[in-house]
C-alpha cells in the first residue's frame, strides 16, 4: 500500500484510506482500555476480599471492606505509578503532573473491576435481593469478568475461537481457584 500522495495540496483518496486504517476501531480502543494488567489484577483482588471478609458479616460491612479497600490499593498503585513514570526518559522530561495524569490512567482497571461486584453486595445490603445472592453473584461476576478478559486478550492476537474460549476458561479458573480456597480456609 502506497503512503499519502499529494496532488497539487490535496491528499488523494488512497493517503485518507492509509490515515482511516491507523485510527483503532472502537472494539481494540475499547479492549486496550477494558483488557488491563491492573483490571485483572483488581477483579481478583476484589474476589479475595470478598471471599477473606468473615462469613457472619453483613452486605453492608462487606461493601464497605470491598469499597475502601480497592479504593486504598488504587491509591497505592497511583501513587507507585507516578513515581515510577516520573523523571526522565532518555533525554525527555516528565513532569509529575503528567506522571500522575498516566498514573491515574494506567490504574483505573483497579477500580472499574469494583464497580458490578460493590452493586451486587449494595443491592444485597438494600435488601432489593437476599445476602447470601447478593455475595454469590459478587463473586460469580468476577469469575465471568475475568472469562471474558481471557476470551478478549486471546482474541486480540488473532487467536482461533477455541483457543480464546479456552484462554477464558483458563482466566476464569484462578477466579475459581479464589473461591475454593476461602472455602477449604474457612
């Protein structure tokens, strides 16, 4: 494929057809955004917190552990990230307030990962769905989550349809290895 041609100042159909084919689809934006280091991390981080909070606790306890709890090691990891990203990289200075933009950036899988299981035990302390539901889909939701980070990371590199479902599956086991250990624990 031929790069941009200019033709009296004009760039030809065949340069906007190159320029269209770099901008990512909505699909790999939405994947690189979705499909983080740090949003598999937080959906596992949040199962074992749910799964470590004593089984007499309440919903409402239990959301609030869940809440500030992904909420102190989303802190943390900003604030490791910014110092890690700030400095100089090669001769380019980055300054700190770019540092803690990348930062924030880079770690809000750890608090996305939160939200669908906080609304599962929320809904469960209002008293819309019983407690035991409630903590069963909290950690049901997060199994899943991380089936389809599987499926989608898989996917992104071209991976055949099995091999993506199996990925998820994979993904998901560690989901599930969580569970059963609070459950051979406690």
């Amino acid at each position: 494929m031929r790069g941009p041609v200019c033709h009296n100042g004009a760039v030809t159909e065949n340069a906007a057809a190159v320029a269209a084919s770099k901008v990512p689809s909505l699909y790999r934006r939405l994947r690189h955004e979705l499909v983080t280091a740090e949003a598999i991390y937080g959906t596992i981080l949040i199962a074992a917190l749910i799964v470590i909070v004593e089984d007499d606790e309440s919903d409402f306890s239990l959301l609030v552990t869940v809440g500030t709890s992904s909420f102190v090691f989303w802190i943390a990891h900003v604030f490791a990230a910014t110092v890690a990203h700030h400095g100089k990289l090669g001769a380019t200075e980055i300054p700190l307030g770019e540092s803690l933009a990348h930062a924030v950036r880079h770690s809000a899988g750890l608090l996305t990962s939160a939200i669908l299981p906080i609304v599962m035990l929320a809904l469960g302390a209002a008293g819309i769905i019983p407690e035991d539901v409630a903590y069963d889909l909290a950690l049901s939701i997060g199994v899943i989550v991380l089936f389809v980070l599987g499926i989608l990371a898989f996917a992104e590199r071209g991976a055949k349809w099995y091999v993506c479902f199996l990925g998820g599956v994979v993904t998901a086991m560690l989901g599930v290895a969580v569970i059963l250990l609070k459950a051979l624990l406690h």
